[in-house]
C-alpha cells in the first residue's frame, strides 16, 4: 500500500508558479520543507501504530510513503 500527503491546492499552485518562473520563492521553500516534514511525521505514526512505513524511493512522486506488513 502507499500512503500520500499532499499541501493545499494554493500553497502547491504558489510554489509551482515560483518553480516555473526561475525564482526561489518562499512559498516554494516552505512547499518543499513542509512535505518533506509530513512525510516524515506520517512515517513515523505509522511505524508507531505498529507498521513497515518507509520512503517508496519514486522519482515521479518523491513523497510517497510505501506502507508494508505490520512488523513482528
């Protein structure tokens, strides 16, 4: 199973825009450090409730999260 996050629709139009225009933006810096401290908060609520969590290594969505077996 894979498990994904993803920011409000303005705050991802926002960065998007700043990424496309070839400025660092603060709305594209606080995009970037928000989803990577999701996925690591939702990897470790999961790994707390007794499941496999860890990063599902995706180059076309980053943020995924693959979610396996409860451990033993």
């Amino acid at each position: 199973m894979f498990v994904e996050w993803h920011t409000s629709e303005s705050l991802r139009d926002e960065a998007v825009a700043s990424k496309l225009s070839g400025e660092e933006s603060p709305s594209l810096e606080y995009f970037r450090s928000l989803t990577k401290i999701m996925q690591s908060a939702m990897i470790e609520v999961l790994r707390a409730a007794g499941w496999h969590a860890c990063d599902a290594a995706n180059d076309m969505n980053p943020y995924a999260i693959r979610v396996e077996d409860r451990e033993k």
